[in-house]
C-alpha cells in the first residue's frame, strides 16, 4: 500500500479550499486519514453590522468520543482549532458515543478551546441517548456556554449579533421559539442546531446562518454506491457543505469522529472556519 506524502494538500471541494495538515499516521492512505480538514469560507449576511464584519468562528461537531475516537484525537482537533484564532468557537453536539464514563474527559479536553467570545455549543442526538444533562453539566463546568433552546446576544459598538442554539430534532427536543424569545426580529442571527433538518423552520424565523452537523458528511462513500450511512432525510443536498433555503444560509459538517463502523472512506474529517463577511448595499 503506497505511503501518502506528509506534505500539506490542498483540495478544491465544491467550491470550497480545505487544507489537509500531515499527520503522525500520514503513513495512511487519503481514504482513512485521520487528520481533519480545515474548510475555510465567507459568509456574507445581508443584516451584518459593520462591528461584526470579519468575525471569525470554528466550527466542531460530531466528536463522537469513544474508542473509535480516542482522546488523542479530540486533542489533536482542538489544537487545530486553536492555531486557526477564531473569535468563537461552534460545537454542534453528539460529542461522546454509548458511554457515559466518555463525558467528562471529552468536556475537559473541549475545555481546551480558546476564543475571547467564547465557545458555544448544542447537543445532538447520541448526547441524548448517553445523558444530556450530564453532558451540559460537564460542558458548563469548562465555560463553554451551551445553548438548550437559548440565545446569548455578541454585542459590539451599539450592535448585537445572536447566537442561537436549540436542542436535537430527532428526540423533539428542540423548541425556536423558546431560543428566539424576546430576540428582535431585525437583528441578525446566527442558529446552532445539530440537525441539518432544522433548516425548514429556520427558514420561516429569520435565522440568517444555521450551522449543523450530524451527517458525517456520509462518513463511508463508495464508488458508484455513495455514501453508505449519514445521509440526511432532506436528501443528497443537505449532507455536507455550503447550502441555502430561501434567505437562510446553512453550512453542514463531516465532523470529526465516527459511529457505527470506526473508519472513514473518502470523506476525511473536518473542521470549519467561517470568517462572516457584511455584504454592503
């Protein structure tokens, strides 16, 4: 089996440029690499105040910690995420898989985050199957701020930008409009949610960016088959990358770990980088 190079690739990917770092198992083939890529891209939001132009947020999701994602790597995707300097930081749940006893290890290494307005983050679905309280009580103890149908306001020179976050689609969790009470209509909003499902409804409330994960970007992608696992029930459109519905724009990551089977085939990891960016009139 030929060696990959630990020289750093660049791809271009549907429009968007990820970097690949080398890795110490650079000796992998590309298919079951285990570093993650980093996507960077702009987003431009019509409402943005000149105060947030150029506000920088990493993206983490489906961290799945467990032993087919070991705490070696949650720390490797942390330092990533780290030396990208992001003013915020997303996490978009299913952080820990199956067991309980994974929490407060993943929560202590995620606590490792660095961003001066903080690190945010929503719960998915495999959170609530281990224990979603416990894992908010192990997040919140590191300050990372998680938003359980909630809103927290980033404000700046007489402007406020709204982090959104609500809880998972699948266990009817989630409730908007508790996350958008008392949250003005006119000001622009930024909505975490797990379940890139949650597009439909975000559409119809205004949310100007939605972040997401939950698919694994397909995680296992075959030759002429596809992906084998991960696809979203809104279709081939809403598994990774850059989309839109209506005026919501919405950005779906492969994340990080993986479940049910312990690889990845052509479909690396990911980290997201989103520098938002003010569209002018």
């Amino acid at each position: 089996m030929a060696k990959t190079s630990p020289a750093r690739r660049f791809l271009r990917r549907r429009g968007l440029i990820t970097l690949s770092l080398s890795s110490p198992e650079a000796e992998l083939p590309p298919a079951f690499a285990r570093d993650p890529e980093i996507s960077r891209m702009d987003i431009w939001l019509d409402r943005l105040a000149a105060a947030h132009n150029g506000l920088r947020i990493a993206h983490l999701t489906d961290i799945h910690h467990s032993l087919f994602t070991p705490l070696e790597f949650v720390q490797r995707a942390v330092k990533m995420a780290n030396l990208l300097r992001p003013d915020l930081v997303a996490l978009t749940g299913d952080y820990v898989t199956l067991s309980p006893t994974y929490i407060w290890p993943m929560a202590q290494m995620l606590g490792k985050l660095r961003a001066p307005m903080g690190v945010f983050a929503v719960l998915g679905n495999h959170d609530f199957k281990v224990d979603a309280d416990e894992i908010t009580r192990a997040l919140r103890a590191q300050r990372i701020r998680v938003l359980r149908n909630a809103h927290y306001p980033l404000r700046a020179r007489g402007a406020t930008l709204w982090v959104v976050g609500v809880d998972d689609l699948w266990w009817g969790a989630d409730d908007l409009d508790a996350a958008l009470d008392s949250v003005p209509e006119r000001d622009p909003k930024i909505l975490l949610c797990h379940n890139p499902m949650g597009i439909h409804r975000a559409a119809t409330r205004g949310i100007d960016f939605m972040i997401s994960g939950h698919t694994h970007g397909g995680q296992v992608r075959l030759p002429v088959v596809g992906s084998v696992r991960g696809n979203s029930k809104l279709g081939e459109r809403f598994v990774d990358g850059w989309n839109r519905l209506n005026g919501t724009q919405i950005y779906i990551s492969r994340g990080i770990g993986r479940s049910v089977v312990p690889l990845r085939l052509n479909c690396p990891p990911e980290i997201a980088c989103f520098r938002l960016r003010r569209r002018e009139h």
